[in-house]
C-alpha cells in the first residue's frame, strides 16, 4: 500500500526552460500570469509522466493540470469524463482559448463521433474527453492503442472509491488501464476527498510512486450560513432577491421538492427551472443550458445537477435541506464562487433532514446498498455534527479533510460573524416538551408535541383526547414554527432521541429524565436574525469597477456566446469583465493584459470589447486610464495589496477610542466584522489596555479562563464563562492576551 503522505515535488527535476514553457502556455491559452497553489507540481508531473493524485477544493484550478502537460509535450491524453454536460462544456471553453480539444460521447451523431475520432487519430486535438463507459470497452482500447496514449487524466476520481460520496460501479474498471497502456501514467483529479478516499484512489486505479499533491480545502471567498428550517420557500426566496440577477443553485433532496419550489419562486416573478434525474434528457438538457446562457438565474435542482456545470458565476448556493455527506455539501457549495469573486452558501436545516436520509438508505435493499449503508450513515452524522452552530464552519470544513485551520476566526460564516446568537436556558421549556412527550406516551414527533404545548385544534389531537392532557396548551405564547425548531434543536443535543424509521418519533433517553429531575439544565442558541449578507465584503470586490461599463459588457459577452453557440462564461469570466471595468484598457495590447485574455480571445474578441469601452467612457465623458504597464486587479491570480480604506479608516478610529458601533456607522461594515477588525487592530498594535472596549471585570474574567484552558478555540472559554460573556468580548480579550504575550517574548 502506498503511503499518502503529500508531496511538494516529482521524482525527475524539471527539464531546462519547463517553468518558462509552462508560463508560456498558459498565458497564451487562459491569459493568466501565474499558477495557482500545486499547479505547477501537478503540471510537472503529467510531463514527467509520474503517477499522481491532485486534490484541489472546486474552482482551485485543476482542468489546468491536465490540459498543460500535452500541449507542452505535443502528445494526445484522455480525459475521463463522468458526464456529457461537463464535457462539452471543456472542450468549448478550450476551443475559444484555441486549445484542440474534443470529447466523444452518446450526445453526438455517429458521423460527428467518427469524424472526431478520425483527427484524433491524425493528432489533431491534444485533449480527448470520454466517459469511462466508452473508454473501457475492448473496441476502443485497441483503438487508442495506436494512439500511443501517454497520459490518462482521471476527473472526478472519487467516484471510484466505496467510502466516497458519488461511487460509481464503471469507475472501477479503469484499475485495467495499467495493464493495458503499463507506459502511460495516470493522474487522477478531484475536489473532495479524505485520508481513507485517497488511499482507495491510489489502491483501486493501482498508481505507482504517486505525486500527492493535496491543496488548501478552505474557500475563504465563501461565507457559509446554516439555518433553522421554519419557511422553507419564503427563507429561499429571501436569499435569493439579495442575489437578484446573479446566478443561484437550490438543491433539494426530492424531486418532487425541485418542482414545487421552482412552481413558488415563479409565482413570485423569481425565473427559475428545475432539474432532476426523472426528466428526460432533453428536458434536463434544456434546464442546464438557459442556465449555463444566462437565460435564467435560478435553477432548482437535486443533487443530480452540478457535476456537469461550470458556470463560473454562481454567486449563491442554497441547499433546502441537509445533503448527506460533508463531501457532497463541499462540492455542492463549491460550485459558487469558482471565479474566486466573494459567493453565499446558505443551508436550511431541520433534524427531520437526518432522519429522511437514514430511512432512504435504510430503505436500499441491494447487496451494494448493505455494503455501503454503514459508511454512509458515517458521513451523514459528520455533517450532522457540522450544522450545529457551535464552531468556525470553515475551520469544521477544513479540519473534516484532515488539515488545519491557521486562522482563529474566519470572519465568512454565520458563528464567526456572531449571526447565530447567544447561547439561552431553556430547561424550562425543554421540561415541559419532555413531559408532553411522556404523556402522548412517545408515539409522535416534533410536530404533534408542539402542537398539543400550543393547545391546538387538530385532527389528531382529537383523535387521542390529547387536548385533556396536563401539558395541553403549556406553551401557547410560542410561534409553531419556533417551538418545533427548538423541539429538533433538543433533540440534535440529545436531550431527545428519534427513531430513524421515517417518522422521527420522539423518545425519551437519560438525558431526559435528568432534565425533567432538575439535575441538567437544556442551553440552545437564541437565533438572532440572520444579515441580509456581509455587505461590507461584497463591496470591496466590485471596488473600483464601473457597474454601468460591467453591465455593458456583460451584454456584450452574452450577444457574442448566443452568436458562438456556447454558455457566455465561456467567452470571458465576470472576473475579467470586472478587471475591464476597473481599468478600462485603452487598446489591444492593454486588452491583452486583462485577467483571462490569451492570444486567441484577444484576436478573436478584443476589437469588439474595446470598442464597447470607448462608446461608454465617451457616453458618459470618461476617458480609458489604464496604464499600458499596470499590474492585473482580477479577483484570481491578484498580486497581494494593502488594507482597504473602510480598514484604514477603522484603525484610525480604533487608535482615538471610538467604538465597535460608532466604526460600524462610519464605514458602513457589519458589527461583526468591525469587531474583527479591532481584534486585528489588537494584535499589530499591541495597545496596553484595551479597556475602551472591554470592561475591566470582563476583562480579568476572560483572561482567567484563557489561561486555564488557552486561546486555540473560543468556545472551551465561552463554555467555561457558562455563555456569560460574548464571544466578541472574548475573541478581543485573547486577542490581547495573545499580543501581550508577543510582545514580552520579543
């Protein structure tokens, strides 16, 4: 069994002048002036032709460790492929970079497939795409063989492992491509993948000597929220107006669920499409398609989408319920912000979701289905653990793929920006629920025990006489919806337990009796209003851009894909048109220099783009400014830069006493992230006493505890406070201790 300790470097050194020929490459194709973290590793090794595992978080950019190597080395690769969708979507964005690519696959005519293969056979295309279906069968694996296969990129590798999220049976098969082509190396790619999926991957496909190259699984332009389910439709359709007129993926479990909340966000004038497995292809094909062109921004879908899209612009993922696995919600939500440009990822969340997805794979009688069934409660728990609003979400994501999160708080999640509230007692009420669950002698759910605590008129309240109950009416001043959340909030802390036939009926445990004694008390988190968005951090993405001069060429990017035939963030990214807007460039060679350009699309787009700057700066008495020299600001591949304005001008007031509240109002930035800038403010400054913002009794009571139990996490300390004092009070605290500490030891 290979070791899967990472590398950082392949078995031969590089060839003489490799680092400039890669550099050339991709500058020339993509328009880019760097790689990304591990791109170069991963790219040396496809030209030295060592066996390698590349794990990079969606978006991090590993189409390009597969499509440099053959272009470099003059050389044909197959790409492994698991959907058409996704296919034709590479080889279209490769054709406008004028990279030779095609795929092959069931969508075509057979006349379009054999002339394909035909010029792949005369070295016409660099990149051949094809399902591992049609790859493995013996008529085509005696075909290539005259290709001279060097290389096999293997997307989406996850699929082949038992313990991975989308296992899929005709993965396996290509454990036969090292018997068939023993000289050709192969590269397998994915996006999520633990220590034990890693190990199955390299194992199962038998690859020798590996390169593992594992990059960074944090996506800190994401900011993750999760949300106790009450609304579903009207929550969605909250998030979904604060990202009116950009893209929006909604994942629901059912496919029934697609549909009817599609229905709902069309009769609020939202245009939105469903997608799901039970469609037939053209249906689905149709769905994907106005999507990917931007005729419709919301698609609604199960988890039978996204595989096969690479809309670089989705700036919104929302999952109605809770998918089944951490991977599946990585890779879910890892679809929003690929451009590196700042997205949302919004979960609503209902215990009931557990139950749901215990019972669906309960209910799977196959061989396969009892094999996986174990691993697969596992990673349903995992992810379980995760929607508790307790922990950093991006520290959770990033320690659940085995790495460490450097950072103390993320400052892109609802915990780190204080959303979700402080902790309440609550055994009162979590008494009462308990004892109406003994009295209805623990035959039902959350539903019906709120229903009898707010002295409802049902049907089944009736049926059982439970309107002569001691508990009937107990809680009337509570909304339904809010009583039945903090009834699954209970039960998720196992002050409760629920069956997992389906039903989720509540029972009674030890830790219920001990509540009901008097001997533990029941604390939940008192749910504040979540913001409409961190604001403040989606306007210092479009500083500096001409939003006018953005929308301008937005239409033109989508005038020029209707006329090519293809999705318009084929033909540039916002990221690009972002760099465009916010620097105007004067001409081609300026144009050249945009985040995104290569030789093709300068020659093939530049004339028009331009032109369309010039009408708007003379429209609106604007000149082009952009200096012939000036470095690239795209959101990707950005050279590093100073604080913002809205930080400098926080520090100033920082450094005169003013408060967390009066910053908030000058810079116009949430409390919570004004608090985080003060905590940095803290740290670099080192001020001897922070008692402008901090009471002095607070103070000492959160030092004692922060060095009784350290500063690694805040929550032991909030715990230990018994939720006395505020995690922002805290976080400051530490953040001073800490920077005391620094300063004594330097």
């Amino acid at each position: 069994m290979h070791a899967l300790t990472p590398t950082k470097s392949v078995s031969k050194p590089p060839a003489a002048g490799s680092n400039d020929a890669v550099l050339r490459t991709v500058q020339h194709y993509w328009g880019y002036d760097t790689l990304r973290p591990l791109q170069a590793e991963a790219i040396q090794a496809g030209l030295s032709q060592r066996d390698s595992l590349v794990v990079m978080p969606t978006g991090g950019g590993k189409s390009l460790c597969y499509q440099v190597p053959p272009a470099i080395a003059e050389r044909t690769d197959i790409v492994v492929s698991p959907l058409i969708s996704l296919m034709k979507d590479q080889v279209d964005g490769l054709r406008e970079c004028g990279y030779p690519a095609v795929a092959l696959h069931g969508g075509m005519s057979q006349e379009d497939r054999r002339a394909a293969f035909r010029e792949t056979m005369q070295g016409k295309y660099r990149l051949l795409f094809v399902a591992p279906e049609r790859l493995m069968t013996d008529s085509f694996l005696s075909s290539i063989e005259n290709l001279d296969v060097r290389s096999f990129a293997i997307d989406e590798a996850h699929c082949i492992s038992h313990w991975g999220h989308d296992f899929r049976p005709e993965y396996r098969m290509l454990a036969e491509l090292k018997r068939r082509f023993p000289a050709a190396s192969l590269h397998a790619f994915t996006a999520t993948a633990t220590e034990r999926v890693r190990r199955d991957i390299v194992t199962q496909l038998g690859l020798r000597d590996p390169a593992i190259l594992v990059g960074d699984f944090d996506r800190p332009n994401l900011t993750y929220r999760v949300i106790q389910r009450e609304d579903v439709y009207g929550q969605t359709l909250e998030v979904i107006k604060r990202h009116e007129n950009e893209a929006v993926i909604a994942y629901c479990i059912s496919r029934k669920d697609t549909e009817a909340m599609a229905g709902y966000l069309r009769s609020k004038k939202v245009k939105a499409v469903f997608y799901h497995a039970g469609m037939s292809p053209d249906e689905r094909r149709h769905a994907q398609d106005s999507f990917a062109n931007e005729e419709i921004d919301v698609v609604v879908a199960t988890v039978a989408f996204g595989m096969g899209i690479d809309r670089s612009n989705v700036r919104c993922v929302v999952h109605a319920a809770m998918p089944k696995s951490i991977e599946h919600y990585q890779q879910e939500t890892g679809r929003a912000g690929r451009d590196g440009l700042d997205a949302e990822c919004v979960m609503f969340y209902s215990p009931g979701d557990v139950t749901k997805w215990e019972y669906m794979l309960s209910s799977d009688g196959s061989e396969a289905g009892e094999q996986n069934k174990a691993a697969q409660i596992e990673l349903l728990h995992h992810l379980q653990a995760y929607c508790q609003p307790f922990d950093c979400r991006h520290r959770r994501l990033v320690e659940y793929f085995g790495q460490a999160f450097a950072k103390r708080e993320c400052g892109a999640c609802d915990v780190c920006l204080n959303e979700t509230g402080e902790m309440e007692d609550v055994t009162v009420l979590a008494q009462k629920v308990l004892s109406c669950v003994a009295r209805t002698k623990e035959m039902f759910g959350a539903k019906h025990v709120a229903d009898v605590l707010r002295g409802g008129d049902t049907e089944m309240i009736r049926k059982w006489n439970h309107q002569s109950l001691s508990t009937y009416g107990l809680v009337k001043d509570m909304r339904a919806k809010e009583l039945v959340a903090s009834i699954n909030q209970m039960a998720d802390l196992g002050v409760l337990s629920r069956t997992s036939d389906g039903f989720a009926t509540l029972k009674l445990n030890e830790t219920s009796w001990a509540v009901m004694r008097g001997k533990q008390s029941v604390r939940l988190p008192k749910l504040s209003v979540p913001v409409s968005r961190d604001e403040a951090k989606r306007q210092e993405t479009w500083e500096g851009v001409d939003r006018p001069l953005f929308e301008a060429l937005r239409a033109l990017r989508k005038e020029i894909a209707d006329e090519r035939g293809v999705p318009p963030f084929v033909v540039f990214s916002d990221a690009s048109l972002r760099d465009m807007s916010r620097r105007r460039p004067r001409n081609r060679s300026d144009f050249r220099q945009m985040h995104g350009v290569g030789d093709t699309k300068l020659t093939e787009f530049g004339d028009r783009f331009l032109a369309c700057i010039e009408r708007h700066c003379a429209a609106t008495g604007q000149t082009v400014n952009m200096s012939a020299s000036g470095p690239s600001s795209a959101a990707i591949h950005r050279t590093p830069k100073g604080p913002s304005p809205a930080i400098l001008r926080a520090r100033e007031m920082f450094a005169s006493g003013a408060s967390i509240e009066q910053v908030s109002e000058e810079i116009h930035r949430a409390p919570g992230t004004v608090s985080n800038y003060l905590a940095e403010f803290i740290e670099t400054t080192r001020p001897a006493s922070i008692a402008a913002w901090v009471d002095d009794a607070d103070y000492a009571r959160v030092a004692a505890v922060v060095g009784a139990v350290g500063i690694e996490r805040l929550k032991p300390v909030f715990d230990a406070l018994e939720g006395s004092v505020s995690y922002e009070i805290i976080r400051l605290v530490a953040a001073h201790v800490e920077a005391m500490a620094a300063a004594e030891s330097t």
